[in-house]
C-alpha cells in the first residue's frame, strides 16, 4: 500500500511540474517556483520510495558488535578490469564481537557478494553471527561490485565490461561462451577470496593487525559463504582449500566445478565428492527451475542425496534479492528485480536466514 501510495504522489508531483511548464501563463517567476517545487516534491518522495527509513534488525547474541573497514592489496595481480598496470586492491569490511575473552578462540567467516552487490549486502546476517561471536569478513570484490572506495579516497563503480558480460550471458544457448564466463568470473573471485583469507591469517599469525581480535582466530573452524556470484567462489574455495571447515551458499550454482561442455551443449561437472559440509539457501527464484538450468545439475545432485552433510532451504514466497539486505533498505527496488511483491516482510525473512545460518555454522564449527 505504501508503494502505491508514494507511486501515485509521484505522478501528481510530475503532472503538476509538467502543468507549471507547459501552459504560457504560468511563463512567470511564481509558475517557475511552481514547477521547481514540484521537481523538488517528486525527488524527495522516489527518494522515500526506494529508499524508506528501516530500522536495524536487533542482534541476539551476547556481544556487541565491533565493525572497521581495511584495505588490502594484492601485489600479485594487474587489476583485470584497467589499462594502467595497477595491482588489485580490495576494501574489506568486518564485524566482530567486543570484550571477547582473548583466552577463547574465534570462528572465522569469510564473505563474497553478488555480481552487482556490495561488501555491506548481507550485514544484517554479518552483525548477528557477530553478536554469537564469530568475526565476519566481507569484502568488495572491485569493479564487480556495484560502488566501492579505495584506499586513496577515489570512488570505484562497477565495471562497464563485467555488466555487460553479465547481461548477455545465455547458458542454456551458449554454454560454452558462458564457460569462457564463468571461469574468468570465478577466478577473479576465487583469487581474491583466497588473497584476503590468506592475508587475513598471516597477519592473525603475525599479532600485528587493524582488527583487535585477529588473534584470536580459529584457523581450524573457517567459513566461507556467499549470495549469487559470491555463493559459486565460496562454492569453489570449499574445494581449493583445506582449511575451510563449512561454506555457505546463498542461491548460487557450483560455477567452479563445471570442466566443460559436452556435444549436447550440457555442461561437465567434477564428479568427485564434495569435501566438506554446505548448506544451500534457495529462494523461488531457483528452485522451480534447478532442473531447467544445466548450471546447477551440481545442486540438484546434493539435493537427491541423504547427507546431513550437505543441507538444503527454500524460502518460498521471495526472490532471489530478498536474500540479501536489500529486501529491508529498498523492498520498492527489491520488488522490481525479483519481478513481484514478496509474500513476507524482509524482517521475518533475514530473522529466517539469520536462524539458518547460524545452526548450520553451530553444528558444523561449534
């Protein structure tokens, strides 16, 4: 009701902004203000529309939660997406508990957004597993986020080349062309996980650190998760490493498992067991359509499987940005790109994955 409440002061606003301009008598200083005033009107209330006053979602763990921005460069690699030779650099953002006993030792998870996302995507989920005292890295992967600031200062957007990559990837018409894809994407992400985990656990090992609790780390009890894009290189870095004790999939594919693409233009998948325990998050978006889209012949093989290894959750009723915390800063734009309403508050759904998360990672890491 609010939206179309908003919606239609909106074409008030415009019509009556449109009005002031076109009739020649109001050619004059007081039907300019006019005009001006309703521009003014129609700004403030699309900017009540997509953007509408939330409060946080209350943690419910014991700790109050620590939360800093640090900035690492991997001296490694050229920035994939610039012509200037500059190394890749990625701010990351983390939540941790306060007044942990430094005597304790802390689980570690590590977080990678979606194609457009941002390192603050999920921090509703980041802030509570904070609260239960886990300490939660997310970073921006660069240029395939949607904005970011580095280190100097300098606003980074995302990159013209990977929307549009994005934007005309068909794998169910061009699979081998989406593979060209998927293995690009995924290494970008994939090297940057790994840079920062490592970076991470090197300076846990060192003591000398931005984050006051790095030593206290538990380097047997690390998580890796993600939503979309991010949930596949959480995916793949659950294989490439062995120190990840679980991952986390928000609605994602197992991108890094697909070898190739056969004479029937379906997809080749690792057949190896997965090594270690994940919980698969689905929303409607997906889960009718697991066994339409080659990409996920890997999610629907674990769904057939009895393991309580590997577990599995549909919410239905919401799409696949209701995941993430868009749901509670703009369900307006939440609403168009999942293509409908949700059938719950985004309150009650984060509060959902908020609970789901947190029993996997205590049953798996506790």
């Amino acid at each position: 009701m609010r939206n179309w409440i908003l919606l239609s002061m909106m074409f008030f606003e415009l019509f009556l902004m449109v009005y002031c301009l076109a009739r020649k008598s109001n050619h004059v200083p007081a039907g300019y203000l006019c005009a001006f005033l309703s521009l003014l009107l129609l700004i403030a209330t699309g900017w009540l529309l997509l953007f509408p006053k939330v409060e946080p979602i209350a943690t419910t763990g014991d700790f109050q939660v620590g939360h800093l921005v640090d900035y690492y460069t991997d001296q490694q690699r050229v920035e994939t997406y610039r012509n200037d030779g500059k190394k890749r650099e990625l701010p990351v953002a983390f939540w941790y508990p306060k007044n942990y006993s430094r005597t304790q030792k802390l689980p570690l998870v590590l977080f990678s957004h979606g194609s457009f996302g941002m390192k603050e995507s999920n921090e509703t989920l980041f802030r509570e597993l904070a609260s239960h005292g886990y300490i939660v890295c997310s970073i921006d992967h660069t240029y395939q986020c949607f904005s970011t600031r580095l280190s100097d200062g300098k606003k980074v957007r995302l990159s013209g080349q990977f929307m549009k990559e994005v934007s005309v990837d068909e794998p169910k018409k061009k699979p081998k062309q989406s593979l060209v894809n998927f293995e690009k994407w995924m290494t970008i992400r994939t090297d940057d996980l790994n840079f920062v985990l490592d970076t991470i656990l090197e300076k846990s090992k060192e003591g000398d650190s931005a984050v006051p609790i790095f030593d206290s780390i538990d380097r047997s009890r690390i998580c890796v998760m993600g939503h979309s894009l991010g949930g596949s290189a959480a995916l793949g870095i659950g294989r490439q490493r062995k120190d990840i004790a679980a991952v986390i999939s928000l609605e994602a594919p197992f991108l890094c498992d697909i070898r190739g693409v056969d004479g029937n233009g379906q997809f080749i998948f690792d057949q190896s067991e997965y090594p270690v325990p994940v919980l698969n998050v689905y929303s409607d978006a997906t889960w009718s359509h697991l066994d339409e889209w080659k990409q996920y012949d890997e999610n629907v093989r674990l769904l057939k499987m009895s393991s309580s290894r590997f577990q599995n959750i549909h919410f239905s009723g919401v799409g696949h940005f209701s995941l993430t915390d868009l749901s509670l800063t703009s369900p307006f734009l939440t609403m168009i790109f999942d293509g409908g309403n949700p059938k719950e508050q985004a309150q009650t759904t984060l509060k959902k994955i908020n609970r789901a998360c947190l029993a996997f990672l205590e049953e798996q890491m506790k």
